[in-house]
C-alpha cells in the first residue's frame, strides 16, 4: 500500500468519524451509542478510551528503557514511542470528551477536586502526562527549528520530566484497572481480581513494547525504509518475558481464588475468556519465543497485530463487555461507535504521518528517503481552482474527496435518531381486540368474574355475556377489560360521549388514559368478601352467625345485614343514603356500588363540594392485586 | 455516623402494587412522561422518567411487590466514583446530585452495586438520573418523601434510621412465622438508608445473585488509590536512583577510557554495545 492510499483511507475514517461527533453534539450520546442503563460504558469507552491508553504505555516504557536504563539499542524508536503516546493520549482525550455527557465539562476535573474518586486521579494523570509527552516531543521539533539554545536548556531537565512521566503512567496504568474494582458485581469473575490494577501496570509495558515495533514496522515499510529490526526484536523479547509472566498471574490468580470451573465452563465468557487469553498471551508470547520470528519483519508485524488486539478485548471485556451476562442485558455496539473511535485514531494517524514527514521522528526515515519513495504535499501556493480543479496529483483533492464521500455515506447509513434526535421506540400495542366478556359467579371464589368465555369451558359461565375492548394499553401482558358500550351510555350517549375520552388532546394520546377518570382500573373482586367472613367466624361454624336462620336457605336477602357489625362502616353526617330495604342485603359489588351508588349522587352533589371522605375513592384501598391473563392460549382463538 | 439518618423501610408484605408511590414521586419531581426508549427492557423499569419503580417477584405463595429505588447507602459508591463530586453523601443520610457540576462519565452507574442510577440519554444533554429522597422537601419543608405519603397501606414508611430499625426488629419479632428473620438493607455493602422486610427473599439488584457482600463499596477502590502518593515517590526514588547510578557508572567508565588512551580494549559494559541486550543492563546497573 502507498502512503497516498493510507491516508485517503485515514482522512475516509476522520471524516465518517467527525459526522459522527458532530451529530452527537447536535443530539446526545445517546443518538449514536447503544448503551443502556445497566451497560452505561460500552465500545466507545472500552476501545476508544481504556484501550488507547496502554497502547499509549509505548511511551513511557521505552522512555524508561533509553533514559534511566541506558538502553542505547532502542533509542531509534525512542521519539516514535513518544510520539505514539502524544497521539493515544490525545485520542483519549478526544474520545473520552465525547463519550461524557456533557462534553464542554471535560475540563471540570480541573476545577472540581474529588481525591477519593480513582477517575479523577486517573483524569489529572493523564493531563499531567499529556504535558509531558508535550516536552517530550517538543525537544524535536525545538531540534527542527534550530532553538538551539532551548534544546539545551531542556536537554539538562529532561531527565527530570521522563521521571515524572514514568510515575504518572506508573499511576495511571493501573490506576485503569482500580477502576474496575469497583464493579465486583457486574465484572464476570475471570475478569475481576484484586490484581487488576497491578495487571493493567504490566501488560502496558508488555503492550507498549509491541505497539512501537508495530508503528515502526508498519511505518518503515510504509516509506520503504528497512525495518529496525534490532530493537524491534529487542522489544520483541522484553514484550514475550512481560506477557508471558502476565499470563501466568492472571491464570494463577483464578486457580488461587477457586475459579478454575469457571475457565471450562463452556460458556460465552468463558470463549470469550480464551479468545482473549489466546490473543494476548497465548500466540504472542508463543510466538516471541522464536527468535527467527523475533527479527523478521513481517512476522513480528503480525504478532504485535496480534497483541494490540488482544490487549484491546481485555479493556473492553473488563470496561463493559464482560458485564453483559451478568447484568442479563444485550449490547451490540452500534456501528457509529466503531467509527467514532476508528474515526479518532485515523485523526492520530494522519498527525502522526505528519510529524514523521516532517520531524526526525525515525533516524532511519529521512526527508531524503521520503522523497525518494513519495513526496509529500508542501503547503501549495496556488490558489483554491488550481488546487482541486487543475492539478490531476493534488493530494488535497483526494484527500478532501475522500473526507466529503465519507461523510456523505456515513450520512447515508446513519440512523433516524442521530439525524434527527432520540425518538422512543415504536413498539404498537396490538389494537384493542372486541372479545365476548361475561360477568358471572365462578363458585368457591368470591364476587363476580370477568371472563372471556372462548378461554373458559362455555358451560361454567352463567352470566351474561357483552362485547368489551381487551387493552393492554402499557404492554406488559395485563388486560382491561373494557366496556366501550356502557362508557358511551355512562357519558352522554353516541352524539355527545366521544369527546370526553378521544378528543382531550394531551401529548401523544389518541385517546384518554383510563386513569385520567379511574384513579385505578377495576378489579374482579366484591366489597364484600364471603371467604374472609368465614375465615374470621371460624369456617362452617360460623355460617349462623350472619345466616341468623339456621333452617332459611343460605341466601344474600335473609342474611344479617353488614351494619348490624360494621357499626361505624358509614360514618355520622354521611349523604349516602339507603333505603330501609337495602338495609339488609350484603354490599354490593364494588362496581356497582360506585356506579349505582356513589356516581350519580357525587355528580349530583358536585357544585356542593361536600365530599365525606376524600380517601374513600382511592381504588387501592381495597384492591391488592391486578388480574392477570397468565394464558396465552385463547389469543390463537380471537 | 450523624445523629439523624434519613430512612425508608418498606415492608413487602404490606405493598399492594398500586405504583402511587412511583406516581408521587414522578409529580414531585416533575419527571418527563415515560416513553418506550430504546435502551429500556421494559416501560417499568427504572429510567430516567421513574426514579422508583415497584417490581413484581413471583412466588408460589402469591406474588409480592418490592418498591426499587436508591438505597442512600451509608457508605456509597457512587459518591466515591464521581470524579467531580456532583453525587454527595448529606449529614442527613439522603444521596443527592448537583446537576451543575456533573460531567457525564457514569462510573457512578456502573459503581453502584445495586444497578440504580440512570442517564436521560433521550436528551442532547443528558443528566444521571435518581431517587434523592426528596431532600430538599423533607428537609426544608420537614414532609415526608412523596412516595412514603402517597402509599396507601403504607408498606412504605419514614423515619430515623434507628427507628426503622427498631420497628423492623418489632415487625420480625413479633410475627417470627410471617417474616423472613432478616432486614434487607441493614448490613448490605456497609449497610443503606432503605431497609425492607419481607416474607419472600429478596434481591436488592438486578443481578442473579442477590447482594449479601457486607463490605463498603468505598474500600475496594481506596485501598488501592490510596497508595498511589506514596507509589509515585517510590516509583520516582527508583528511576532517579537507577538513573543515577547508570550515569555515574558510564561517566567513569568514559574517564577510564579517556586516562587508558589508546590502551582501551574495548568499550566497557554498559556503553550502549548494540548487541547487549537490556534486562542484563539492568541487572548489572543494580549491583553496581
């Protein structure tokens, strides 16, 4: 591949990626990301973020090598590492500002000092660290400028900002994982450990080593240089020792704490376990034993491809992915967060070309290697038409065609609800099916039942049947049974009724909730429950009691009226009202009592405003349960 | 631990499932009307509109109903986790939120053993949404939460931590074959300002396996983060030190080469040979 074709490829993904940012700006997080509540960090946080910045430990790792241990043979991959860190850490940067809700208070940790909260010392550590990967970097293009005097004064501290920038890694790798200690409960157990935080420390000096020899390898053969095979396979060595003593803790530690059922457990974790085990550990450290492997190119390229990869699935299982099955949730990233992070990194890249274009980032890549092998675009001179209408090798063209093709693609394929903002999901409830209702008496259960007789064996109903709306108007499987025609008779009739329930235009309703009239739906139960009574006037023995006449048929008319006992049911200075004969039946049915009873006397009574007890309609005074149509059987019939 | 705690004990033998509670609360808090979001597996669940829910737990003895909502823990791990301190722990007990100052990074929501906050992520800016235990309304306006008012049996109460307590162990004590002989909530992860009691188990999370972990949330992170001084300097004494040594070591070896002239043999260890590898660096660079 040219170096032309690459970065028409980074400058595609930047743009794709930009979209996206952009639409998240205009719209929220929540219009390109398909996180939920209960898997609030996902790829975005897991690759974009916690990812990036072990395979920005490139930088410190190889600091420490060249400046405190006098490692002279890696001091050729010395710059790019610092380089490769500048870029991840700005990509960490970049990425975290959009992933956090509010992406114009990323600077608020700055401000707002919290020193229990292990992110706010990661955050400080890594702006701290950014500044000095700055002055790290700084030395060469200060070199490139010719400041000598600067280089000098910053050659005798350098030593002292390669220290800091050593702690704060030091600090900030691990301080990655301590993240995750907070999530005892959601992280599946392969992943949580105590030792996370220390584990996270060693793995970016495994990593570091191996994402430098990558961008060298694939830099160097990018420019047609030869490859630095010397300290690559160096690092190679160094990479193989690390991962491979990572990867005998991690196993360890999950024998040590019992979990060793959990690694054949035969499920998605624990494949996904392997995966990662396989792809960090497994065929690099493997592979790196060989040492003809270690001082190949193309080899080593594939390995700490390998590597990268692996190392990567490991932050994104312990930031979100290995919380999945625990948390009984679903997440699929939604393809704008590959492109956002892919996006971001592209952004990186094509910098990081720049500076290798342009500063002594390689010693091996020179401004006369590069133009042997492509010249890059210098700043053109001519005006707008000459650079994108006359010149048939503008690089500009391209690259802008690529930018403006990718943004118009991706704009393409982007969901409704990046372009236009969150909108809930359509979930249409089936329309309220007419089903036969009957009202009758199922004997042994107290008060009157609701049923749909093609669920009930026909010769059980005795009551009389009507046609009633079934909705479930929330979706959860609950059914009211609703009785279109007697609400039409209760509110005026087919002229004047309709309005009082379809034409109330609150937002998002076609037609009146139930519960903007009932304060509850109703329920198949009696006021008067017969199973109760028993129960407290001892079972059989007791039918005497209200059934005065032990030689009468047991019947509701010669039964003991309810206010010979219940002295205080209707309290002095009631409008309610019975007649003497009533007097001596039991109550009536809930329903029918509010409806026959209460109804018409409250709307008579409505101008006065004297209501006795305010409580008295509250449904749920009574009511302790829902009806539920647990079978689904009967829906084939309807 | 402050003299007042600002408790909740729900007793789910008492709750009927009529959602007042999670009405009130909506009111109160003038939450936006619930919509089937993508993000949510069900319109009840917790979300940004329902900042208590009540959850059916099906049991064969006849279903029961648990009110979900944030538990105040008495030693938070949300208030740990946030990075700005938006989430503070009051003397009074209640957990609130400075939506002022908040970032939007959710470590809180992945921090909070019980799964309870939420993020309005309907929004262009979208806040982590939860229960304050009416704070401002109790406390300045001395009422009690809206859900405790609004329940009608009230299988939701309030009161001092202490009381509630006291009034659970009566509860337990005096219907031993009624109650399962446990608070949920008095000792859970350093125990919460939300107890509840019960005749069926409980499961306070979302999760399989109900909470029974004692330890605070707050040590698991601190333990380690408070090392992190003390790491920095010895990290930064070891790099100096190295450094230090290995530039001494090369400086006199250079002066040796300089004062042998022409007699060098070769360049001694240490001097950056292409060939050497690293680690053996190292390991001399120590013992010398």
């Amino acid at each position: 591949m040219t170096v032309r074709t690459v970065k028409t490829l980074l400058w595609f993904l930047l743009g794709a990626g930009l979209l996206v940012i952009l639409l998240r700006i205009i719209h929220g997080p929540g219009s390109v990301v398909a996180l939920t509540d209960l898997l609030p960090w996902g790829l975005w946080k897991g690759g974009g973020v916690v990812a990036l910045v072990p395979i920005g430990g490139a930088g410190f790792t190889l600091a420490a090598f060249v400046t405190i241990f006098h490692w002279k043979r890696y001091r050729p991959l010395y710059i790019g590492a610092v380089l490769l860190g500048l870029m991840c850490y700005s990509s960490v940067g970049a990425g975290l500002t959009f992933d956090i809700g509010i992406w114009w208070r990323i600077v608020f940790p700055i401000a707002y000092w919290q020193f229990h909260s292990t992110l706010f010392e990661i955050s400080w550590c890594i702006m701290l660290y950014l500044g000095v990967l700055t002055v790290e970097f700084g030395h060469v293009v200060l070199e490139r400028f010719e400041f000598h005097r600067a280089v000098k004064v910053l050659d005798k501290f350098v030593v002292l900002f390669v220290i800091a920038g050593i702690c704060l890694s030091t600090l900030h790798q691990s301080s990655l994982g301590t993240l995750f200690l907070a999530t005892p409960y959601r992280l599946h157990p392969l992943w949580h450990t105590d030792l996370l935080p220390f584990l996270f420390f060693i793995t970016s000096i495994g990593l570091g080593c191996l994402t430098i020899s990558w961008v060298a390898l694939v830099v160097h053969r990018l420019y047609g240089a030869k490859e630095p095979m010397d300290p690559v396979s160096g690092l190679g060595r160094i990479a193989c020792y690390v991962l491979g003593f990572y990867g005998v803790v991690r196993l360890g530690e999950i024998f040590v704490a019992g979990e060793a059922g959990l690694l054949v457990a035969g499920t998605w974790d624990t494949a996904n376990f392997w995966l990662e085990i396989l792809l960090s550990v497994g065929l690099p450290v493997g592979l790196l034993l060989k040492k003809n492997y270690r001082e190949s190119p193309t080899p080593m390229l594939w390995i700490s491809t390998v590597a990268i990869l692996g190392v990567s699935l490991n932050r994104i299982n312990v930031a979100g992915l290995a919380t999945v099955s625990t948390m009984n949730t679903m997440y699929l990233p939604a393809w704008t967060e590959w492109v956002v992070t892919l996006g971001i990194l592209s952004g990186a890249g094509l910098f990081f070309l720049f500076c290798v274009e342009r500063f002594d980032v390689f010693p091996a890549i020179n401004r006369d290697q590069i133009d042997a092998s492509y010249t890059p675009q210098r700043v053109d001179r001519g005006d707008w038409k000459t650079i994108f209408f006359h010149n048939p090798h503008s690089e500009i063209r391209v690259y802008s065609a690529a930018l403006v093709l990718a943004v118009g693609i991706a704009l393409g394929f982007m969901p409704l609800d990046a372009v236009f903002g969150v909108q809930p999901e359509e979930t249409p409830t089936q329309d309220p099916r007419i089903v036969e209702v009957s009202n009758s008496k199922v004997a042994g259960v107290p008060g009157r039942k609701f049923s749909v007789p093609l669920h009930e064996n026909r010769d059980t109903v005795d009551g009389e049947a009507f046609f009633a709306l079934m909705i479930d108007g929330n979706r959860d499987g609950d059914y009211v049974i609703f009785n279109h025609d007697l609400h039409i008779d209760n509110q005026g009739g087919r002229n004047d009724s309709c309005v009082s329930c379809h034409h109330m235009q609150n937002p998002y309703e076609e037609a009146s909730e139930c519960s903007s009239c009932h304060s509850d739906m109703y329920l198949e139960v009696d006021i008067f429950n017969h199973s109760y009574h028993m129960e407290k006037k001892g079972g059989n023995d007791g039918c005497i009691e209200c059934h005065t006449d032990p030689l009468a048929d047991k019947l509701r008319d010669n039964a003991k009226p309810c206010g010979d006992c219940h002295e205080t049911m209707r309290p002095g200075g009631t409008l309610v009202e019975i007649a003497e004969g009533e007097q001596t039946s039991l109550a009536a049915a809930y329903m029918d009592a509010m409806h026959e009873m209460c109804v018409g006397c409250h709307e008579s009574k409505k101008n006065e405003l004297e209501v006795p007890n305010e409580d008295f309609d509250r449904c749920t005074n009574c009511h302790r349960d829902l009806p539920r149509l647990e079978d689904d059987a009967w829906k084939s019939r309807l | 631990m402050t003299q007042t705690n600002f408790s909740i004990l729900t007793d789910v033998t008492k709750c009927i499932g009529c959602d007042e509670c999670v009405e009130a609360c909506q009111e109160v808090n003038k939450l936006p009307p619930e919509r089937p979001w993508r993000w949510l597996n069900s319109i009840t669940d917790l979300s940004s509109a329902r900042w208590t829910t009540v959850v059916r737990l099906e049991n064969d003895q006849g279903d029961r109903f648990m009110r979900r909502q944030c538990r105040h823990c008495l030693e938070p791990a949300c208030v740990e986790a946030c990075i700005v301190g938006a989430l503070q722990k009051t003397p009074e007990g209640p957990i609130i939120y400075d939506r002022d100052i908040c970032i939007g990074c959710r470590y809180c929501m992945i921090a909070c053993p019980f799964e309870i906050p939420r993020y309005s992520w309907e929004d262009t800016v979208p806040y982590v949404q939860k229960c304050d235990f009416c704070y401002e309304r109790v406390l300045k306006e001395g009422k009690k939460p809206a859900c405790v008012e609004a329940c009608p049996t009230e299988a939701t109460i309030f009161g001092t931590r202490e009381e509630l307590l006291a009034e659970a162990h009566r509860r337990l004590a005096a219907e031993p074959g009624k109650y399962v002989q446990r608070i949920w909530g008095e000792r859970e992860v350093g125990g919460t300002s939300v107890l509840y009691v019960s005749d069926v188990d409980l499961n306070l999370t979302e999760l399989d396996e109900p909470l029974t972990d004692e330890t605070p949330m707050p040590q698991r992170t601190f333990k380690i983060l408070h090392h992190m001084p003390s790491v920095f300097v010895e990290m930064a004494v070891v790099m100096g030190g190295i450094y230090w040594v290995i530039e001494r070591r090369e400086k006199l070896a250079r002066e040796g080469a300089e004062q042998a002239g022409t007699e060098a043999e070769g360049p001694p260890d240490g001097d950056g040979s292409g060939t050497d590898d690293g680690p053996n660096d190292s390991e001399q660079a120590k013992q010398s």
